[in-house]
C-alpha cells in the first residue's frame, strides 16, 4: 500500500481516482490545484507517489512537479493531462517528463495503465 496524493482539479477525475486507487488498497489524499499540495507537504504531509494534472487553477502541474521535488524528493512522480485549448497534453507531459516525472499518462487512460503506473513507481 502506498501513500498517494492526487493533484486534479476535475472533481469527476479526483473522485474517479481515488475510487480507483482506494480499491487497489492505497491511502489517498486529494488537493484540487497545486498550491494545495505544495501546502500539504509544507506541512509535513509524506507521501510516496504524486499523480497530478498538468494544466489546473492556481498553481499548475510543472510548477506543482517543480516546487514538490525539492519539498519531497523521495516521492515519485505521475503526471496526467487532457490538454487544454492552449497547450496540446503531450507538450505539459513531456516536460514533466524531463523534470523527472516517472510516468505520463494521457487523459482518457485505462485504469490498467494507471495501476501499471503506481505499481511500477514504487518497484
């Protein structure tokens, strides 16, 4: 079982994941934008895996990705995106990617391709 705190601004996504990731047996925190998160650890929140969105309200996921490794290096990354009318979901997850980032997913995904990602960050 792992800790993880999902990072979604999309009350249907969030709520989708933690269902998801409840029933795989993990502790799931929710933060709707990344300032919400960076807050949860600067409060000394652990968590062992991060699955955050790319574009969201107040902090976005690069920034988010940026400010939570240097907080909680330990913790692996995922990030995930749709995309939005200003940025194509593959430019915000391929920079995530380069920040170091563990998986990517593109929204839609398959449950099957989520669990693979949790399972294989913490292996």
């Amino acid at each position: 079982m792992s800790r993880i705190l999902i990072v979604e601004d999309t009350q249907l996504m969030r709520e989708s994941l933690v269902d998801v990731l409840s029933a795989a047996g993990h502790e799931i925190v929710t933060a709707d934008n990344g300032l919400i998160a960076v807050e949860y650890v600067a409060a000394g929140r652990q968590f062992d895996i991060i699955v955050t969105d790319i574009i969201m309200p107040e902090m976005d996921g690069i920034q988010t990705i940026l400010e939570l490794q240097t907080m909680l290096p330990e913790a692996r990354i995922i990030a995930i995106s749709g995309g939005s009318a200003r940025l194509d979901k593959s430019q915000g997850l391929e920079t995530a990617s380069r920040l170091g980032a563990v998986a990517v997913l593109e929204k839609p995904f398959e449950v099957d391709a989520l669990l693979g990602a949790i399972e294989a960050a913490v292996a």
